[in-house]
C-alpha cells in the first residue's frame, strides 16, 4: 500500500514542484516553500496559521524535510515533521 501510494503521488503536478523546488542550488525562493504549509498543516493535523506563527526557521525546516521526504509514505513525513517541531517546542 505504502510503494502504491508513492507511486502516485510521483504522477502528480507536486511532484514536479518538489522536484524544481529540491534542484535548485538556492533551495528555491521562501514563497516556494512557504506554499508547502497547507499540505504540512494537513499531514500534522493543525491548521496553517498554527504553522505560520513559528518562527521563521522553524517554518523553513518544516518546508524543507516536507520536500526532501515527500516521496516517502505519509507516516514517515509526519514522524520526520513531528520531530522538527517537538525540537523547538
């Protein structure tokens, strides 16, 4: 289930920004990453607003790892986000 689900999520228009996102050799513009926070709010269960009063380099990590493991199936991102935001709660 989990190979079937990173399959077709490969086949996605995000995939292809993730892609652009993660080949850029300046990691992309912040307004790139920062348009990753819904789809981070969703995986974690909280709202975006919630994600957009952390600190700024919190928010950046967060859209960061979202990116760099997207490809992976929904629990590994969520242990990996949940990891970054215990960090600095």
């Amino acid at each position: 289930i989990k190979v079937k689900e990173i399959l077709n999520k490969a086949k996605t228009d995000t995939a292809n920004f993730i892609e652009q996102l993660l080949s850029d050799y300046d990691w992309g513009s912040k307004e790139s990453y920062a348009s990753l926070l819904p789809e981070i709010a969703d995986i974690m269960s909280i709202s975006t607003s919630t994600l957009k009063k952390q600190p700024p380099l919190v928010q950046l990590r967060l859209e960061m790892a979202y990116a760099h493991f997207w490809f992976s199936d929904k629990r590994t991102i969520y242990d990996v986000l949940s990891s970054i935001l215990k960090n600095y709660l």
